[in-house]
C-alpha cells in the first residue's frame, strides 16, 4: 500500500499538524470522493429515490441501484435484493432480532464480549417474549471457548434457535471463528447472525462461504457517511421477516383493512431514506475495494505490534485479550489501574501530541461490569495509519502514564 497516496485522498490527515486519528474502531476518516458524493446529492440531484420518476429521482435511484451492487459484491451476497440499507450496524441487529418470530424459551447464544447493539435487543426479547438469552464464556485470554460454546449448543438441544457472534470484538479485536461457529449451529438446526461492525472493515468477508444467515455491518466505520449501516440477510428469510419500521415504500399496496408487503429490500427501508448517505456509500466501498483487504489486516497488525510492544511492560497497563497483537487486529485496548483516569489521559494525547483515541466501556458495559472494571483506553488503526502515528501514541501514553503515577 502507497500510504503517502492513500493519504492524500483524506481531508482530515491532509491539514497542519495531522493529527494520529486511532478512534478507527468508533468511526473512520471519510476519502474526498464520499464527501464529493454527499455534495453532489444536494447539488446535483437532490430528489426523492425509488418513488419519484422526473431526472432527480431517477438520478437518485440509479446511484442507489448502484451502491447496493457494490456492497452486493463486496460481500460475495448472491443477490441485490439481500443488501438493506439501515441506519447503523445497531438497526440492523435490530431488523434481524426484532423481525423475526420467536417463541417463549427459545434460545439465543452470544458471547461475553458483544457491543450493547448484540446484547440489549436479545435482553429485550427476553424481557418482552420470554426467549431464553445465554452467553458463551470466553476463554481467560478472551479468545473463543469453541468446547464450551458446543456444551452450551447440546445442552440447548432442539431449542436453540439463533447463535449471534461479532466477528470481531470492538472491545479487543479478537475475531471468532465464523466458519466452524456456523456449521456447528446448522448441526442444531439454528440461524446464525454475524456483527460484523468491526470485521467488515478491516478483512475480506465473504457471506456465501461463511454460510451464515444475517450479516450486520456499519458503514460509517468503512470510509462511508455517518449514519449509514447495512443487512445482508438470505433472501427467503428477509422476504419472511417482519420489517421493524412499517410505512411508505415497504408495502406493494395498502387498503383500509390491510398491506401487501413489498420484498427485501425495500419492506425494510420505510420513510424516505438518506440518500446523499446511499450513494455516498457506493463511492466508499468502491475505494475498499481498491485496496487488497489481507493487506489492510496485515498492516493493521504490524502497526499493534508497535503499539502492543510499546505499552505492555508499562506499570499498570493491562492489554485486553491475548498477548499477541496478530490475534487482536488493529486494536490494542488497555486497562489502567485506579491512579490512571483513562479520560484524562485520552484528553491529555489529544491536547499534547493529537493522539486520539478513545476512552471508557465502548458499549460492552457487560464485560467490564462483570469484572469489576471501569473501563480500557482503546487506540484503533486503520490502513491510513503510519508507523508515526502509533509511535506517537506509544510515546505520549508512556509519558501520561509516568506523570500520574
Ligand atoms: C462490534 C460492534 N457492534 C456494533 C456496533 C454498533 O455499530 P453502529 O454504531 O453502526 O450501530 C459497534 C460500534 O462500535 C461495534 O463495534
């Protein structure tokens, strides 16, 4: 990768004094041709998509047609039709748990380490419809405990109904194995439902080999628009599910008495949708596909293997998850003992040297509570990141850390 290239193509690192943005993990940085897409949408064709046929919304529905290809094709989907537009990795979560139809005491495996956007809906199912959430325990290093997730899917025998896994966990970047996780699931004839807000990326995902069910995904943290998430799901199952958000365009026609639903996608894109985020869209996820996504996840690791080497013999650092940086992708997420305020020295890098990183329980409030822990300090690459920047890091966090002890 022509890092210096790359980066030129990125407002935010194109400025004096270039800040060192590690917050990947939360949100990237956005290229030129996204933001020139969200202009051009106000500027050019500011219409209304999928319903209107003069030139603006027959420019809009086009440019939707073709982002939903792209992602379609990023992802290996076998049709178009089974990429949905939502607002967030979260609302897709949501389309898929609170879409389908449950019965009481059936039951949901997760594991101890998902973001609030895979615990609360299940949490929410269990409080609402009596579905019975269980979480498989990670091993002590937070690597997936494959016996024990197998123990839990027999001892659920026939009533296990969903396993839903992030394929990466924002709160360390150890990934699970999707593959053998799915075929074991299938073995007890349950659907399977990915978040793959922190794989899609940083790795190649392709949904078909995987062979799973849904794939939730997040757009914002893959060059795209803020506000912006996608579905895949297989199609006889979206055109089964419930859409979650009923309205304009998800219905082939209404009476006074009843719908005729629409199919996938458009059942689940109620309301008039985000337009200038849609086709923006198309223009970040073909700039990912420009890039070769083993190397972006090779160049990720090399650059947590400065950062991991950095900080680990510090006094009252602890990195979250196994010691070595290749099984934590581009993130090295640290717990600090109670003299170091992980807010304060977030602020304290930002003010200092333009480190940013982020700070707190990054929405797994559940395995930091679990153990007692206020929360990590998480530096997050991304391919644009350069030796410098995670030096830069490691440097001023080792000086924060000296200053407060
Ligand atoms: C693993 C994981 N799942 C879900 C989410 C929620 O994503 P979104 O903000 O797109 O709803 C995040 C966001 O950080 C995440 O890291």
């Amino acid at each position: 990768m022509d890092l210096d290239k790359l980066r030129a193509d990125f407002p935010a690192l194109c400025q004096d004094n270039p800040v060192a943005y590690l917050d990947n993990a939360c949100v990237t940085l956005r290229p030129h041709s996204v933001i020139n897409a969200i202009s051009d949408y106000y500027t050019h064709s500011p219409g209304c998509g999928g319903r209107s046929v003069h030139r603006y919304g027959t420019a809009v529905s086009k440019s939707i047609g073709k982002s939903r290809k792209t992602l379609a094709g990023f992802f290996n989907a076998p049709s178009v039709n089974e990429i949905v537009f939502t607002r967030n990795a979260t609302h897709s979560l949501n389309q898929v748990a609170k879409g389908l139809h449950w019965d009481k005491g059936d039951i949901v495996l997760t594991t101890d380490r998902e973001h609030n956007s895979n615990l609360v809906p299940w949490l929410q199912l269990e409080e609402e419809h009596g579905i019975d959430h269980r979480v498989v325990p990670s091993k002590d290093d937070n690597t997936f405990d494959m016996e024990a997730f197998e123990a839990m899917c027999s001892e659920a025998g026939d009533k296990l109904r969903m396993v839903s896994m992030s394929q990466i966990g924002n709160l360390d970047g150890v990934q699970v194995p999707i593959r053998q996780i799915t075929k074991i699931a299938k073995d007890h004839g349950a659907l399977v439902c990915v978040d793959g807000a922190q794989s899609a990326p940083h790795m190649p995902v392709d949904v078909q080999d995987l062979g799973i069910d849904f794939f939730a995904f997040s757009i914002h943290k893959m060059l795209g628009p803020s506000g912006m998430g996608g579905l895949w799901g297989r199609e006889d199952l979206l055109n089964s599910m419930r859409t979650i958000q009923s309205g304009g365009q998800t219905v082939k026609t209404s009476h006074y008495d009843r719908v005729e639903w629409a199919k996938t996608p458009s059942k689940f894109e109620g309301g008039l949708g985000h337009f200038a985020g849609m086709m923006a869209t198309g223009e970040a996820i073909d700039y990912l596909s420009k890039l070769n996504m083993n190397e972006v996840h090779e160049h990720e690791i090399r650059l947590n293997q400065i950062m991991s080497r950095g900080v680990k013999d510090l006094d009252g650092i602890t990195i979250i998850g196994p010691d070595d940086a290749a099984k934590r992708g581009g993130i090295c997420s640290l717990l600090l003992d109670e003299s170091l305020p992980a807010h304060d020295i977030a602020l304290l890098l930002d003010e200092v040297s333009g480190v940013m990183v982020r700070s707190g329980q990054h929405c797994v409030h559940s395995w930091f509570n679990n153990r007692g822990y206020n929360g990590s300090l998480r530096a997050s690459a991304y391919f644009y990141n350069t030796e410098e920047d995670v030096k830069r890091f490691v440097d001023t966090f080792s000086e924060a850390v000296q200053a407060f002890q």
